[in-house]
C-alpha cells in the first residue's frame, strides 16, 4: 500500500511540473517580443540619424554594435529563463525517475548499472578552469567586502555586476541589498537605481513593490534621475496610471534644453502612451546640426576645392552650435571625427576631451566611451 501511495504522489507531483512552466510560458514569450520589437526600433533610429547626418558612420556602427549586442544578450537572457524555468520543474520529474529505482532497490534489491560511461563535460577541463578561476575570484571579492568594516561602494557594485553577468541575478540583488543595509543615506540615488533595475530584470520587466520603493528613494534624493524617472514611469503605467507615466516622460524630456541620447526611448515610451490617452506626442530637441540633403546634393557639383571650403564651413556650423550647447556628448564626437578628417588633430583632441567629460557618468559598456578612448589613444 505504501509503494502505491508513493507512486501516486510522485505522479501528482511530476503533473504540477509539466503544467506550471507551460503556464508561465507565454509572459516570457510575450515580454522577450516586446523587448526586442524596441531594439529594432533602436536600429532603426540609428539607421535615420546616419542617413540624416546626426551621427557619423563610426559612431552608427559602434551604436548598432552595441544595441546588437544587448539584443543577444537579451534573447540569451529569456532562453536561460526558460531553460531554468523548465529545470525548475523537471526537478521532481528527475526526482520521480531516481525515486522510482531506489524503491526498487528496497523491494528487489538487485537494480543498478556500474558500467555507466561519465558526463561529456568531464572532459572539458579547460572549461571548467575557466568557470572554476571566475568564481575563485568572485568568491574572493565577497569575502573581502563582507569582512571589510570599511564600506565600499564601488566593490559591491563590481560584484552585483559580475553576478549579473554570470546569469545570477539572485546573488546580485544580495550584493546590492547588502550595500545598502550597510550605507543607507550615505549612498547616492545610482545605487536605488541599480538596485531597482535589477530587481526589474529579475521579475521579466515587472516593477515589484520593492523595485518601485527602491525607485522612490533614487527620486527622493534626485528627482530627475534619468533611470529611475524611466522606471518609475514604467511602474506607473503597469498599475494603470497610464497619463501620469506620460506626464513624469514628458516633463522629464521638457526639462532639458539640449539634446541628450536618453530622450530617444523617453519619447518613444510617452509617445506609445499617448497613443492609449489621446495625448500628444513628445518633443525632442534636435541635436547638433548635421548637413541637410539640399547640402549634400550641392556639395557633389562643387569641385575639390569648393567642397572641402564647404566641408570645413559645416564643420564651423557645428562648432558654434556647441559653443552655445556644450553639454551635446554627441555633438563633441561628431565634431571630433569630423577635425580628424580635415587632419587638425590638435583640434580633434580638444574635441574628444570635452566628450570625455561628458562621458564620465555614462554606462561602462556605453559604446561611445570606446569611441572616445580610441580617438584618444589615437592621436
């Protein structure tokens, strides 16, 4: 009667399973569409801002690289989510299946097969020395900040970013909820930010309670901070608040006199909002001037001559634009590459150096501080 009851259970239990993983399947399917439907959009508006003369070539490839990039990642990301979903629930069906020869054993005592070959990855040493050296390292970089009576901000980071990229998100929000239970006020709005953007990721988009309280704080101690403005907005429109997420992108955008990068999927996010709301679209200041088609068709009938005067009197226009907007990260760049062409470097250092200041407190994997530091290294 016991064997009976076991198998029942084993079986109710290896149902639950298959069904819960299939249940959760289409809201990862459906999130991962989206999020890849906006880094097509992404490749697209970079493909018009080259065509438009916004951007040069070299920074629309380091831009299409990059959202290339994040584009990979992302789908990498939902097929390690599926896969561990899935794992998650064939754990009581491997459970089932170990279960059912033990018993056997019990009963019978005569199962087994001792001339099972050994796992292919016994075999992959370099592989393992690989995985083996990364988490050696990690291991030790979490030792030293949790015996560190001196609080380090910057170490926490660094480690919450390398359980992120180890596909352990779990692990990161631990770093990051130790940073601040250790910092608390002593911390900067960046840290609630990442925190929050982690807790985001963890939960395939979804702001949880505790993703928003941490996007609160960011807001409390900076109220236009880019990225918890945006999850804040995102948080908004989740629970229905639909024209205030507009209004808080809107008035986000607004506030800024020139143009910076983030206001691209600002607008894009308020002008799908004002779709639903019957609201008007956003507004994005122009970047830096960039030669308009007219000049372009003009510039083919000029000879060498008139087109390189014409040429350098484009790249006056651009300066003096900056002159008036020197907080335009892409216009430095665009004027920098463009003094390299006309081969005054000493003109093109100064321009790159006033990009590198302005790219101090972009991401590290932002595909323009490459840009920089290449034109830099350079020269």
């Amino acid at each position: 009667m016991n064997f009976w009851i076991a198998g029942a259970a084993l079986t109710a239990l290896t149902t639950l399973a298959l069904v819960v993983p299939a249940l959760r399947a289409r809201s990862r399917r459906e999130f991962a569409g989206q999020e890849q439907a906006v880094y097509r959009d992404q490749l697209e508006e970079v493909d018009r801002d080259e065509q438009r003369g916004l951007i040069s070539g070299a920074e629309a490839e380091a831009a299409r690289a990059e959202i290339k990039r994040r584009m990979l990642k992302a789908a990498e990301r939902t097929d390690k989510r599926a896969d561990a979903s899935g794992q998650s629930g064939r754990w009581v069906i491997v459970a089932a299946a170990l279960a059912v020869p033990v018993l056997g054993v019990a009963i019978y005592g005569r199962l087994g097969h001792p001339e099972m070959p050994s796992a292919p990855f016994a075999d992959r040493a370099d592989e393992r020395a690989t995985v083996g050296d990364m988490n050696v390292l990690v291991k030790r970089l979490r030792e030293r900040l949790v015996s560190d009576p001196q609080l380090r901000p910057e170490g926490w980071l660094m480690l919450a970013r390398t359980y992120m990229e180890m596909g352990q998100p779990e692990e990161a929000e631990w770093a990051m909820s130790t940073l601040i239970q250790r910092g608390g006020d002593q911390l900067g709005p960046d840290v609630y930010a990442i925190h929050a953007e982690i807790l985001i990721n963890m939960d395939d988009g979804i702001v949880s309670p505790k993703a928003e309280a941490a996007l609160d704080k960011a807001l409390g101690m900076d109220p236009e901070h880019v990225a918890a403005t945006y999850y804040k907005a995102l948080a908004l429109e989740q629970s229905g608040e639909m024209q205030r997420a507009y209004e808080m992108l809107k008035a986000r955008v607004e506030a800024e006199k020139t143009f910076q990068p983030w206001m691209k999927p600002f607008a894009r996010r308020a002008d799908m909002l004002a779709q639903k709301i019957g609201a008007e679209q956003v507004v994005v200041p122009q970047a830096a001037p960039g030669p308009t088609a007219g000049d372009v068709a003009a510039a083919s009938e000029m000879t060498p001559e008139e087109r390189q005067d014409f040429i350098r009197s484009m790249v006056q226009r651009l300066a003096d634009s900056l002159a008036e907007q020197p907080d335009d990260l892409d216009g430095w760049l665009r004027l920098g590459n463009a003094y390299r062409v006309l081969g005054e470097a000493e003109k093109s250092l100064d321009a790159y150096r006033k990009a590198r200041d302005l790219a101090k407190d972009l991401p590290a994997d932002d595909p323009r501080r490459k840009v920089i530091a290449d034109a830099l290294a350079g020269q």
